[in-house]
C-alpha cells in the first residue's frame, strides 16, 4: 500500500525525504523557494510543485486538481516559517502579528478543506511556549475543531539516530485515535558544554541495550575523501566501504558521492583554521587572529565523537557557528552538512553553494521525519 502525502511549505523535501523512506509518496509539493523546489523536483519527479506563496493557492482548488475527496488523503506535512517565534530573532522584535507568525493558520485551512487522515506540522520548539503558549493552544484547538486527535512535543533529532543536537517542535493529529511520539532510539550527551566531558549517564546504555549509543560526526562522515578548501570531489567514487552502521545506511543504494564541495575561505578564515585543534573555537584564537564579537562556538571545529549542533542555513560561514571540519582546514562540505542532517547519499542538492546550504539548514532532518512517519504507519496497523 502507498500512503498519499502532500508536503506545504516543502522547502528541498527534508520532510518528503522521511515520510518517502517510510513507504509514503509525495503528490504534491507548495514552496515559494523556487531554488529549493528545483531541488525537490530532482529528487521527486512524479510529484506536482507549486511555486507559489501558499496564500495565494487555493486549497479546494488543489484538492480538485489532485482528484482527492475529503479523508481520501493520508497526510498532510510541513514546517510554516518559524523565523517570528525563533530566539535567533532578538526578542523586542518577536510579536504575534508578525506575517511570519501567521502562516500556520494556511496551513491549517489546507488541514480543513483535505481532512487528511493524519496531519504533521514542524517548528520550531519556541513555538510550545510562545506567547504563553497561546500558539501552541491555538493550534491544537483548531486541529480538534476539526475533529482530530492532537498531540505535541519537541524532539531531539541526536535521539533518533541523526548525529545532530537540532531540538524542533512537531504537532501531531489524527482523525482515528490518539497518535504517539516515536521513542527515543539512541542516547548521549545532547546539552552539556562540549568543552566538558561526557555525562555519566552515558551509562544509561548498560542497562538499555536497545538503545544505541548517540550517531557522531566520525560515524556520519568519516568515509568521505579529504578535500582543501574551494575543492570538489570529482571522482564520485566511494573510496573505501561504510566504516560504521550510519554511513552505511546513509549510502543506501547510492554508487556515487555528489555535493561534497568544500567552499574557498578568505585569508584570515584560513589563518583561523590552521591554528585552531578539533573542537576549538574563537575563544581559543590568539588575539591577532580574534574576531572583535562572535557567536557562540563561531570559527569552531566540529568534535569528532560527538553530534554536531545545529546545522544552520550559515553552515558556509565558519563565524556563524562550529562548522569547521574536525581537522581539515575548511568548512564543512554540502554532502558533509547533508550527511550531519541524515540526507541519504542519493539525494541531490541543486543551485550555488549557498543555495544548497540553505535548502539544508532550512528543513528537517530525514531520518528523524521517517521516524514520526513509521510511528504513525504503525498506529495504522493496530
């Protein structure tokens, strides 16, 4: 059986790519990123994309075009821009008439007129709290209006198998019965500084065994060819086989490696790679090579046995976060920051570097969609 899903505001397809890897096809597709729907439409050529700001789709209109009744579909997935509820936006400039905090109630009009038989809707974790939780209460109260089951959560993705500490917000409803959250799969230090050591409960694995050890940045990429800044990896060959279960999963069916580009630096870029060691940052730079102001962990070099934190649509800039490589002097490449996100290996990005590092920072990770997406196929079959 192939579940029928349409994905709003689908960005490259990191939420498709899950729900697909679960057994769901993708009919359509609604963005307003035309670079990021070239994306989509590469990697799924049979869905319909509309390049579209999603206010101005009508929804019955598509629901006739796609030839579907009321209940007839089954999901309905998409993450609205969250940039109004995000801490990344100073808090005087949050407010709850912000355009960018109104486009959940689109979607949910494109909830009302499908009544699909499961909804999923993506945040950002702020959006639980928001406002005093007047967002999240909204929400839910629409979606049961509607007749649906309602449940809400933020997750981990380094939880389920992403080698990646991004935490995002999920709605989950149903119009048969009460939906539940995956649990958790794999565990690890996921909140302590990364200049402090692991936390003991690190042990908790000895007394789980079916919870596996957190994925980290070594399992994710640690196959892929060495490569100098601005340098592209031509040969698409795999040089050697998977040296842990992740890149092994991660390959799939994949012969070839595509997207690992490593962007050029500036001069002074360069002079803060080489001094500094793994898991270094600026706060370890010598004063003639220390920015004046800086992020947290900016210019600092990824761990090599630990997740890495969140992957940003900044992935290109080294001052925007830790996104050096561990001992390469370069920032990460487009298929590293893919790999790090739980994007398989036969997924291709499209467009400039900074296209491509937006279409990634921007969506959800893969494997973490296809866990919400195997959850509620098993619901289906109880």
């Amino acid at each position: 059986m192939k579940y029928k899903l349409i994905d709003l505001f689908a960005g490259a397809g990191g939420l498709t790519t899950g729900f697909h890897l679960a057994g769901f096809e993708s009919l359509c597709a609604i963005d307003i990123d035309k670079k990021a729907l070239a994306t989509y439409k590469h990697n799924y050529p049979n869905a319909k994309v509309i390049n579209q700001d999603i206010r101005e789709v009508n929804p019955f209109e598509l629901r006739s075009s796609l030839d579907l009744k009321p209940e007839e579909l089954t999901m309905i997935i998409g993450g609205p821009p969250c940039q109004g509820f995000s801490r990344n936006v100073p808090a005087g400039e949050r407010t709850l008439n912000d355009n960018r905090n109104q486009l959940y109630k689109t979607f949910l009009e494109f909830v009302q007129e499908f009544r699909p038989i499961y909804v999923v809707m993506e945040n950002v974790s702020e959006i639980l709290k928001a406002y005093d939780g007047l967002v999240k209460n909204e929400i839910t109260k629409q979606l049961e209006s509607f007749g649906y089951k309602v449940v809400s959560a933020s997750l981990n993705a380094a939880n389920y198998g992403i080698p990646q500490t991004r935490s995002r917000a999920f709605f989950i409803a149903s119009l048969d019965k009460l939906p539940h959250f995956p649990n958790p799969t794999h565990h690890g230090d996921t909140k302590s500084d990364y200049r402090e050591k692991k936390s003991s409960n690190h042990q908790l694995n000895l007394f789980q065994p079916s919870i596996s050890s957190i994925v980290t940045v070594r399992d994710a990429i640690g196959d892929l060819p060495p490569l100098d800044a601005g340098e592209e990896y031509s040969d698409e060959a795999y040089p050697s086989a998977p040296e842990s279960t992740y890149q092994a999963i991660i390959r799939g069916e994949s012969k070839k490696i595509v997207n690992h580009i490593a962007r050029a630096l500036t001069p002074i870029q360069t002079a803060r790679a080489r001094v500094l060691k793994e898991g270094q940052d600026a706060r370890d730079l010598p004063p003639e090579l220390a920015p004046k102001k800086h992020y947290s962990g900016a210019y600092g070099r990824l761990y090599w046995d630990k997740p890495a934190r969140t992957i940003t649509r900044w992935v290109f800039h080294p001052g925007s976060g830790r996104f050096f490589h561990p001992t390469q002097n370069r920032t990460i490449t487009i298929r590293e920051a893919a790999r790090l996100h739980s994007y398989p290996d036969n997924f291709h990005f499209l467009g400039t570097y900074i296209d491509m590092a937006s279409q990634i920072g921007e969506s959800v990770p893969p494997l973490l969609a296809k866990a919400i997406a195997s959850c509620l196929i098993q619901d289906c079959h109880q």
